[in-house]
C-alpha cells in the first residue's frame, strides 16, 4: 500500500510536471514549425531506440558516434531543440510519476522499468536527455534556461534517487555552473531524507572543492536526517549565507560530460 509520504509527493509533483509538459510543448510546436518539428522528434525517437540497444547489449564505438552526431544535432538547434527537448524530458518525468501513483508507490519502480523495456525504452535515456540540455544551456535565453534547470531538477523522481545514487544527473545540473546551486538547494531541502542527504552530500563536496579544504565552516551533512529539523534548517541557512556572500564569486569546478568518453 502507498505509504502517506509517497501519496502526498507523487499527488503533488503529478500537476507540477504536467503544467511544465502543456507549456513547453506548446512553446516547441510554435517555434520550430512543421519540418524542423518532424526532424525534433524523428532524432529523439532514434536517441531513445539507442538507448535501449546500449541498455540492452552494451555501447559500441558505433553507436555512441551516432548518439554524439544526435547531441550535436541538438545543440546545433538551441534555440528549437531546447524547448522540444525540455518538454520530452518532462514527459519521461511525467510517465513514471503517474505509473507510481497508479501502482502504489516507489516499491513499483522496477514495474515501471520493465513497462519501458516491453515499450523498446530505457530507463536511463533521460540522463542521457539532462546532459545534451545542460549542453544547450548557455545558447538560450533567460527564461529557456529556467526551464531546462527546473526540468532537471523534477528529474530527480523516485527511480532516480530510491534506487541509486543520481550522480550522472548532479553531473549534468552542476555541468550548467552556480546557477544551479539554488536549484539543488532546493533538493537538499526535500521531504525525502534520502534526496536531501545525496544533496546536502553533493552541495558539501563543492564546497571543499571551491575552497580547496577538507574543512568547511558549514556542513549539511551532518545535519540531513530526519531527527532534528530545527537545526536541519538552521545549517541550510547558514550554507546559502556561506555561498551568497563568497561561495558563488569562487572559481566553478568542471563536472563530467556523458558524452566525454564517446569516440
């Protein structure tokens, strides 16, 4: 049965994720047209098919080409893609949020994987669709890079974090740089004790890694379990203070491409 927990997140992401499906959907049909339209969706179709082979049977040199000539293509059509790309993320985010809450709750999720194996699909293509966004990121404007780092952040659903540590993910929204940071603030601030922790994890390593210490003043780690939320809160205040007033003017590390290792 679905606990109390799980019926309220998945009850209250389920709108979320539809309202940011209508919008960009609609945003992607007007701006890229009839033909450039068709190309969108003919490349993603082909990317997810690619996914399942190398889900399936393994990558080969061949194949990663051809998912690096479908990044390309993406990136080459910021403009167009991004929207296109948003939405079908969302998409994918959506699905599995309503496959859940059907099925009664994450203990569903291998369920889940293997409906989208029945469909040809992998489960992990959308990591694969995070990063080539996080690729177009800096070719797009203000408000299209708001979507793109909400869609990736409502990426970070049950599958992604009940199952396995979301590390290719946290790669592809720190990839975008500190204007991230408050995003996955945000995550380390979730109702979820597993997820906060994964991000007050992360958000603690950047901050060695900006310093250069081992040591840092704040430490959300500590401080994520469930036992005590007071001081849970207090140490995030402390953290954002910490990266408003010296940890965002730092130099930003560099995070893992998913592409980087393809021929």
């Amino acid at each position: 049965m679905m606990n109390q927990w799980t019926a309220r997140v998945l009850g209250a992401l389920l709108p979320v994720f539809w309202s940011v499906a209508l919008a960009c959907s609609g945003a992607a049909t007007q701006e890229t047209g009839g033909n450039q339209g068709s190309e969108l969706a003919s490349r993603f179709a082909r990317l997810e098919a690619l996914c399942f082979v190398i889900q399936k049977g393994g990558a080969t040199p061949s194949t990663e080409r051809e998912i690096r000539s479908i990044k390309e293509f993406f990136e080459s059509r910021s403009k167009t893609s991004s929207p296109f790309l948003v939405g079908q993320l969302t998409r994918l985010n959506t699905e599995e949020i309503t496959f859940l809450k059907k099925a009664g709750g994450s203990g569903a999720i291998p369920l889940f994987w293997d409906s989208l194996k029945k469909d040809g699909r992998a489960a992990d293509c959308k990591f694969v669709v995070a990063h080539i966004l996080s690729g177009v990121y800096p070719d797009v404007d203000r408000e299209q890079q708001e979507h793109i780092l909400n869609a990736l952040i409502q990426s970070y659903t049950p599958s992604t974090f009940e199952y396995a540590h979301p590390t290719v993910l946290d790669w592809a929204v720190l990839r975008i740089g500190p204007t991230s940071i408050p995003y996955l603030f945000k995550l380390a601030n979730s109702e979820n004790e597993r997820l906060r922790c994964i991000q007050a994890a992360n958000l603690d390593d950047l901050a060695k890694r900006l310093t250069g210490s081992s040591v840092h003043p704040v430490r959300l780690a500590g401080t994520c379990m469930g036992k005590d939320p007071h001081l849970r809160r207090k140490t995030l205040v402390q953290w954002k203070t910490w990266w408003e007033d010296t940890g965002r003017f730092l130099p930003f590390p560099s995070f893992p491409d998913y592409f980087d290792d393809t021929p």
